[in-house]
C-alpha cells in the first residue's frame, strides 16, 4: 500500500522534469521528492500561493489544519519523534512564523528533525515593515540548526533538498525556510537533486578503531559497569546493539528521560530511569560504578544533579555524534564521537562474555526500598483520592506495555515516565530539555498520525492542557483517533511541589480554577467522562482504550501528591530523596 | 566545567573558516552574546582557498570556555572549521587612522617625528587637514593615540585584527582529519 503510493508519487514528480512550475508547485513537487505524506499548517497572506498549490496536490500530501502554529510544530515534533522521518510545519509570516518559535526550541533541544517553511512578504518589501513581516531568520536562528530565505523560484528544490538532508542527518533537528511571495509566485524549470553532501557539514564522524578499542578494554576490565542509555540510541536505531553489549557482558542499563523505551522496562538489567524523578539505584549507582558508558545523551543537568560530584570515581565513556557535547559538562576518560548504532556495532566485535552478578544484586536492595517507599504506595494506595501512579500503572497493564505514550510537561509527566513499563522501542514522546507546557495534546495528533498502527495514549495536566486546548478542535476535524488522560489535580502541581519543599508552602499562584473539561471536550464532539472514584477507574479506562475515535477521560487525582524520589535542585545524585 | 584548567583569563584570538553565506555572522555572534563573551574585535576577510571566508574574532575569556565555544562554532552548517590561538602563536596586526589638523602636524608635533619615531604613512595632507596611517598591535596604536590626543586629535578609528598562525598544518589536512562524511541510511527496527 505504502510503496504504491510512494511510486505514483514519483511519477508525478518525474513527469513533471523540465516543465515550468511555480515556486509554490516546486514545493509541492519538491515535498514529494523527500516522501512527505503529511504536512501540519495553518494559512495566511504570506503563504496562500502555496496553499493554493497545495489544493492540487491534497490527494498526494494529507494536510492536518491546526488550531495554532505552536501545535504544528508539535504535532510535526510528535509525529517525526515516533516515525523517525522528517516533520513538516507550513505557516504563514509574521505571528503564523513567531508562535512556532517555541516548538523549534523544544525540537533544537531534543534533537527533532523538523522542517518548517514559513511564508514571507514579497522581498521588495523586506525590511520595510510590511503588514505581516518579521524577521523570522533572524528570530528562529538561536533554536534552529539551519535556516535560510528563497527569493526567488528557481532556489526552491535545491534549499528544500538541503533543508530535509540537514535536518535528518547527524544529529537531527529543526530546519527553517523562509520563501517570499514573489518566490512562491515565480517560476522555474522544474528539476529536483537530493542533497547527501556539503562540504562545511560532517554529520557522521567515522568510529576511530582505537578510541573503540580502549572503551572495550576499560568495559571487559571494569568490576562495576553501568550503561546510561540516551535518545541517541533511539535516533540511531541502535537499542538492538545496546541489548547486545548489555547481555553479553551483563551491565546494568539506565535511561535518560527521552532513552526511556529504547531497553525494555522489565528485562533483567533495566536499572530504571536516571535524574531528577529518576529510580533511586541508578541514580546512587552512578556514584558508585567503576566505569559509565554514556551513549547518545548529553549529561543534562536533570541527569547530573551537582556536577562537582557526579560519577567522580568513574572511568566514563562518552558516545555521542555531536563533538561539542564531549566535556561540555562531565569532563570525560574516553569519548566516542560517532553516530551510536556505528559505535555500539563497532564496540560489539571487541566487548567479552562477562559476568557482573555480585554488582548487579547490589541493585536490589535500592529497588526493593524505592519499591516499598515510593512505589507500591502509590500504585495501591490505602485510600483517599486516586493517584496519578495508579492511573500511569493501569493503562501500562491495559495496554500490556504496547502503547505510543505522549506527555505534556510536570508531575503527571514523570509519573508517566516512571510507571509506564515500556516493551517497544519509540513508545514515548515528550518534551525533555526545555519542558514545554502545552506540547503534549499536539504531539500526540502527530504521534497517532505517524503511527495510525499503534495506540496512543496521551497524558496530560490541567495546566498544560489548557496552554494548547484548542488542538481538541484539529483532533475533531481531522479525526485523530487519540486516547485522552488529563490527570486533573487543579493545581500546577510540580512547581506546587516545590513552593511545598523549597518555599515554605506558599503556594503563589499555582492553584488553578479550571472549565468542566469534559463538557469542553463534547463541545468539541469528542466523548468525554470523568472519573472520581478508584473503583470506576478501570471500568472508564477500558472503554476509554477501546474506542475507535478519540477519546477523553478526566481523572480527579490527590491535588497535594509529590513526586518522589526527588534529587533537589543542585544537589548530587547520591542524595536523592525518597520522601 | 573541566578541571585540572587554570582559570585566567587571556586574550584569544579565533579563526574561523567558513562558506560565505547571510546570516553566519549573526549566527557566530550568538554562540558569544549567549555566553557572556564580549568580541573585542571582528574582521571578516576571504581566506587563501578560493570560496572560503576567514573571520578572524579577538577575545578575552576563559580557555576551557574558549574550548566549548570553538566547538559550537564548528557545529555550524556553513563552518567548516575553526581555530583558538593566543597570542604568542600568531602574527597580527590592526590598522589605525588619524585626523589632524594640518598646523598641528607641521608644527607642534612635527611630521619628522611622527615617521621616524612612530612609523606612521601619510595618506592625506590638505590645507586643514592631515590623515595619518599607523599599523601595529594596539599598544603601539595606542602609544600614538595618547600622544595626539594632547593635540586636537580630529578623529581616530582603529580595525580589527588580522592574524596569520605561526603553526604550519594546512587547513585542508585538518579537514581530512575531521573525516569525511560517510553515507549511512536510517533503517526502521521496532525489535529488540
């Protein structure tokens, strides 16, 4: 079906070599060559010509009309993260280009390939002030790894092609092309070259065999090895080589917050999930190990807690594809600078059968307390409100660990993170070096139409929820089957938790006065029901999943719940909190 | 944050080899305003390689910082390398103009002086006015400045630095090093 639809897309491209075209039908034609199938918009004068080109070709590229630029960019965010393939955003100049500033940020920071092409008043006006200009090359430079502006026709299949290779290649991340209406306008003889090169850009560093031959050295003799797994690896498609390297010499694997899904949550050596609202062993073990093997993450400082006294005992291994993450802020023994997958497949031909038993049992006694402080209270509590644990642990049950699991940002965030037991790679989507409130109702339209094959549940605040709200009306439109979970706790509740530990409980405007979600969400035409009671909550969570459309169930949860464990701001990751 | 690095602050000078494309310099000039590092002096010239420009940037910062930026700055699309050097490793100078008035020169000051003592070129003598040229470091530019501000000193403007490195590595053999980019496809694996 796919590779049918691919092939009459080629045709239409290659019968199109040689015509004359618009600027706008050149994009058309030129999306087509880089196999979009889907594209998130919202018109405007700047960029109507290419819309007008886009009614031809809405059989060929499905457009999804969002209610907000920012949500096109996390629709295009959520959709690239579960697809592996490039996201793409079609807005409009001025405010249409400046309201997806924050989702080229979120898409920088987390390394998300995005293109986002931005339309622009005609280039006699630039700098003119024209209605509707902005100087959106100038504004998205500082969150976006390339930009550039098209001024006329003929520049259209040649930026787009370096536009998809830059974002796609080494280390992903947002692209932005800025075309004048005069460009989308003119026309041009219609020819289109894939970019695979440029001779300023090195995106895949090649694996230097000795800098693998000591990290293998430094693993086969270490007593005490831990793995820190990163999105790095899920990027590179590298968690069948991580599984290797961690069975066959039997090491501890810990994930970062965006490397969650890339080991499986109940295999043997999964340590847990490393940081801030991490699991307590891997976060004590890192101050413990002998050697650390970091791949494709870059030691944020949610990860690192204090750096001063971060993994000071540690020989560490650094792998990562970006050169600048190397001694950024962990000074390491050895870095690996390549694509992870290269790396880890490399590593393997030199990594021995190991045993690590009497280390890895030291893990236990930290699971069995977290499991006994943190875990199992929360998951059954005694009684009293439902909790955001309970809720994450159902659905995870429910949905046998299978689902496509988008977030928004908070407390309900990391209870998702640490509660969900992932058993397939790319499972999680959310939003991880800049913490974007609002990202997660529109990142799971892109995730559920990325992957229409996998169940996608959507957790979500009612902070956060309210920041993109109006995406319920593209989810109604375009008929998104998405599985909607507001974790309602009327209150902002992790900067709630921290005015409780750090500013002496007083709660300065976190609390919020909220609509009746759910009356809002059948205003939109999407079932909605609200659960209250524990024991209805399994009951509302099965008929939630087993709708065939979209989907909403509001749960009231224990408004006062903190987040635990918890390394407090500044502190090492030894200190993690349990209560 | 390395250790074992000294922190003292010195005056490097950074040179950048890159296409020359728009917005590149707005792009390098963020990687410093983003971290608090003030740019001394910036000139922007083409390099011996056909194509290539070379931004030659002075500042004074912190070496483990100096570093970091160098690699942010080849992690720009449009750079294809760049270099830190202090002092000690390059050749360098900047470019100094004056304006005097023409009475000032011929007498109190005295044009004699001004070239045998100071070196400077004359570039302009009219009625009113003289232009004089010094090239140097900026000490001696500078020696000069204290000097003809004593006496009616119209304008001044000095450049910024240009440098050549003492080290004799060609800048194509670094590229060879930094390795070429090899072709590698994204394969979709949803196993174990």
């Amino acid at each position: 079906m796919f590779r049918e639809n691919h092939e009459n897309k080629k045709v239409a491209t290659a019968s199109k070599a040689g015509c004359t075209v618009t600027g706008s039908e050149a994009l058309m034609l030129s999306l087509l060559e880089e196999g979009v199938d889907v594209i998130y918009g919202y018109p405007g004068g700047a960029i109507m010509p290419v819309y007008d080109a886009l009614f031809d070709y809405r059989d060929r590229i499905r457009h999804i009309l969002v209610r907000h630029e920012q949500g096109a960019a996390h629709a295009a965010d959520g959709y690239a993260r579960v697809t592996g393939k490039v996201g793409v955003c079609l807005v409009t100049s001025g405010p249409g280009a400046t309201n997806l500033i924050t989702g080229l940020a979120n898409a920088m920071v987390d390394s998300v390939p995005l293109v986002c092409i931005t339309g622009q008043v005609a280039s006699p006006l630039l700098g003119s002030d024209a209605f509707q200009e902005t100087d959106v090359v100038g504004i998205s430079m500082p969150v976006t790894k390339w930009n550039a502006q098209i001024t006329s026709a003929e520049d259209v299949p040649g930026i787009i092609a370096q536009a998809f290779y830059l974002a796609k290649t080494g280390r992903p991340g947002p692209v932005l092309v800025d075309i004048t209406k005069d460009a989308q306008f003119g026309e041009t003889t219609w020819s289109y070259r894939k970019c695979t090169r440029l001779r300023s850009y090195f995106p895949y560093p090649k694996v230097k065999l000795n800098e693998i031959q000591e990290a293998a050295r430094l693993i086969n003799q270490s007593r005490k090895p831990l793995i820190l797994a990163g999105h790095g690896v899920l990027i590179a498609g590298a968690q069948n080589h991580l599984m290797e390297l961690a069975t066959r010499a039997d090491i501890p694997v810990a994930s970062t917050l965006l490397g969650l899904s890339a080991f499986p949550s109940g295999h043997r050596l999964y340590a847990g999930m490393l940081g801030m609202h991490g699991n307590y062993a891997p976060n004590v073990k890192t101050n413990e190990c002998d050697v650390l093997i970091a791949v494709g993450l870059r030691f944020d400082d949610r990860i690192t807690g204090r750096l001063e006294s971060y993994a000071r005992q540690a020989k560490i291994i650094h792998i990562d594809i970006d050169p600048a993450e190397i001694n950024k802020n962990v000074p390491v023994t050895l870095s690996v600078v390549a694509d992870a997958r290269e790396a880890l497949s490399t590593l393997l031909s030199y990594v021995k059968e190991n045993r690590h038993t009497g280390w890895i049992d030291t893990f236990g006694s930290f699971r069995s307390e977290e499991e006994e402080k943190v875990i199992r209270p929360g998951r059954e509590p005694a009684g009293g409100h439902i909790r955001m644990d309970e809720v994450v642990h159902q659905v995870s049950e429910k949905t046998k660990g299978q689902a496509v699991v988008v977030t928004d940002v908070g407390q309900h965030q990391m209870v998702a993170a640490r509660y969900y037991r992932f058993n397939r790679p790319g499972s999680f989507v959310t939003s991880g070096g800049l913490g974007t409130m609002g990202f997660g109702l529109p990142a799971s339209i892109g995730a559920k139409i990325g992957r229409p094959d996998r169940e996608v549940v959507l957790f979500v605040g009612d902070g956060g929820f309210q920041m993109t709200i109006q995406e319920l009306g593209t989810i109604a439109q375009s008929n998104v089957p998405v599985k909607i979970v507001l974790l309602n706790n009327q209150f902002l509740g992790m900067v709630r938790q921290w005015q409780d530990m750090f500013f002496r409980k007083r709660y300065s405007f976190t609390e919020l006065q909220n609509p009746d979600f759910v009356t809002l969400a059948n205003a939109y035409g999407i079932h909605g029901e609200r659960c209250i009671k524990r024991e209805d909550l399994a009951e509302k969570l099965d008929s939630l999943l087993a709708s065939e459309e979209c989907s909403f169930l509001e749960v009231m949860v224990e408004p006062e719940h903190n987040v635990f464990p918890m390394i407090p701001a500044g502190e090492s990751v030894s200190n993690v909190r349990l209560e | 944050m390395n250790t074992g690095q000294k922190k003292e602050i010195k005056e490097y000078t950074i040179n950048v080899f890159s296409e020359n494309h728009i917005g590149l310099l707005n792009r390098l000039t963020i990687i410093f305003t983003r971290r608090k590092i003030n740019i001394e002096s910036l000139t922007v010239s083409e390099s011996h390689i056909p194509g290539i420009h070379c931004f030659t940037i002075a500042i004074n910062s912190y070496e483990n910082l100096v570093r970091k930026v160098i690699l942010q700055i080849e992690k720009l699309v449009d750079v294809l390398k760049a270099f830190y050097y202090t002092t000690d490793q390059i050749i360098y100078q900047e470019i100094a103009l004056y304006k005097l008035p023409t009475s000032e020169v011929t007498g109190y000051i005295g044009l004699e002086t001004l070239i045998r003592d100071f070196g400077i070129r004359v570039l302009e003598v009219t009625p009113e006015y003289t232009v004089i040229e010094k090239t140097g470091h900026k000490t001696e530019t500078q020696e000069l400045l204290e000097k003809l501000k004593n006496h009616r000193l119209l304008e001044f403007v000095r450049s910024g630095r240009v440098a050549i490195t003492k080290p004799m590595k060609e800048l194509t053999v670094h590229l060879e090093e930094k390795g070429m980019a090899f072709n590698y496809i994204m394969k979709e694996d949803e196993s174990y």
